[in-house]
C-alpha cells in the first residue's frame, strides 16, 4: 500500500491553504472531466481515496481534501469554501465517506450553489446513530487525550488481520495523521446533530451505502435514506465502510456515472 501511495504522490503534488488559521491540503489530478471533491471520513487523510484517484484520475478533476482538526460542520463547509474559491472550481460533485458525509450535508446547506450533486457516502444523520458503539462514546471520546486515542486506534488497526484497508489505515496513523486530527473527527461524530432540510433537488443527492458495512448500523442506514426521499439510493452488497477500496469497481462507476450524467 506504501507504494501505490508513493506512485500516487509521484503523479500529484499536494496544495495547501491556510483558512482562518488553519491548514487545507488536497491532492488535485487536473483531470479533464467534470470537478468532483473527495472527503475522507475519521481515518486518513485525503490519500484514502488513492484507488480512485490512480484508476479515474485522468477521466474526472479529482479533488481529494485533507481537512483541519475541526469537529464543526460550519467551521468545515466555510473552510471547503474557501479551497473551492481558490481554486475557481464550477459546481461540483461533493463526496463525502463517514464524518465528512456528515459534515458535506452541511456544506450543501451553507452553499448549495457549489453543489452538483452530494454523495452521502456510509454516512448517518446524528450522534444518536452510533451512540451503541463503544469507539464513539462520548464519555470516552470527551475525556480521553489525542495521544491516547490515536496510539489506542493505531494499535487496533496493527493488531487486525493483514488487508489492503489495514494497510493503508496502519500507514494514515503512523505516518500521515496526527493525534490532534483523529480526536476532532471523533469529537465531530459524538456531537453531530442532524442537518436541517436541504435547498438541493432530490434529484442532486445520492444516498450510498453497504450492506455489509461493520460500523454504521442497518437502522442507521434506513434512517439516513428516509431523511431524502425521492433521492437516489445506493445500496451496495459488498464494501464495507470503504467502498473505495473494497468494492472500487463498483463505486468508480458511480462516480462517473454521476459527473456525466
């Protein structure tokens, strides 16, 4: 996994901007079709995506976005903004996977107009969703340091059975993803709220997920569905919580389908 990173990071610099004192970075293949930004959830930073990056890269503009230590969605969707500003982009396809699919329901809300279409991807609606799960109690999350976290989750992932998801996650924690980036995105998940009706057309919004998806549960799932009726819904049988790696032929159709349609 390393080295498909590497030969990710030899095709596509990184770019940066500071908003409001804080870092943006993203990776930008400069592809010759339609615009679409990519936002990772709590592990990783915007190289998660780098299947879909090397397999469409040159097909779609990939944008794919390493955002700041924050755990607001407004803080967030203005920052976006700002990237999206700098760099002239049209409107978009906005991606999100897990945390960010939170927090990318909000930047449609603050900016609806940057938005072609808003892919909820292995997302859910508020804290209450994944309240049951012990990773995200917040009692835990609220007390326990960033160090503390990050070490306990990077020695979970060392421990569990060799995968390229395992991989690529074991690399993020050791290398790329610092403790103070890990606790704001869990703090984000125990504080979510749900977002309030969006100014999109059903039509512009893609509800994804899978069926075999170990974290967000079968009730969160449907929740999220019928928050968009009249959306498009995505239920894929196989991908887990990463579908752009463990089903990426699957998700890159989407993808495209979606920035041609």
């Amino acid at each position: 996994m390393q080295e498909m990173l590497d030969r990710l990071e030899s095709r596509y610099a990184w770019s940066s901007l500071e908003v409001d004192g804080v870092e943006w970075r993203w990776l930008d293949t400069a592809g010759k079709g339609p615009a679409v930004l990519l936002l990772p959830g709590s592990v990783g930073d915007g190289a998660m995506f780098v299947r879909t990056l090397l397999s469409l890269g040159e097909r779609l503009r990939l944008i794919a976005v390493t955002y700041p230590a924050l755990p607001e969605a407004p803080r967030l969707s203005d920052g976006l903004k700002a990237v999206v500003d700098h760099l002239g982009l049209p409107p978009c396809v906005v991606v999100g996977s897990s945390f960010a699919a939170w927090w990318a329901q909000f930047f449609a809300l603050q900016y609806p107009q940057q938005v072609r279409r808003l892919v909820i991807g292995n997302g859910f609606t508020d804290a209450s969703d994944l309240a049951a799960n012990p990773l995200f109690d917040p009692a835990w999350v609220a007390s326990v340091s960033p160090e503390v976290l990050h070490a306990s989750w990077l020695e979970r992932v060392a421990g569990a059975p060799v995968s390229p998801l395992q991989q690529l996650q074991r690399v993020m924690l050791a290398k790329r993803q610092s403790p103070a980036s890990l606790h704001s995105r869990f703090a984000g998940v125990t504080q979510a709220r749900a977002c309030p009706p969006l100014p999109l057309e059903p039509s512009q919004i893609v509800v994804l997920d899978c069926a075999d998806d170990p974290l967000i549960p079968p009730e969160a799932r449907d929740r999220l569905r019928e928050r968009y009726p009249g959306s498009r819904h995505v239920r894929l049988q196989t991908g887990g919580h990463y579908p752009h790696l463990l089903n990426p032929e699957a998700y890159e159709s989407l993808l495209l389908d979606l920035s041609f349609e």
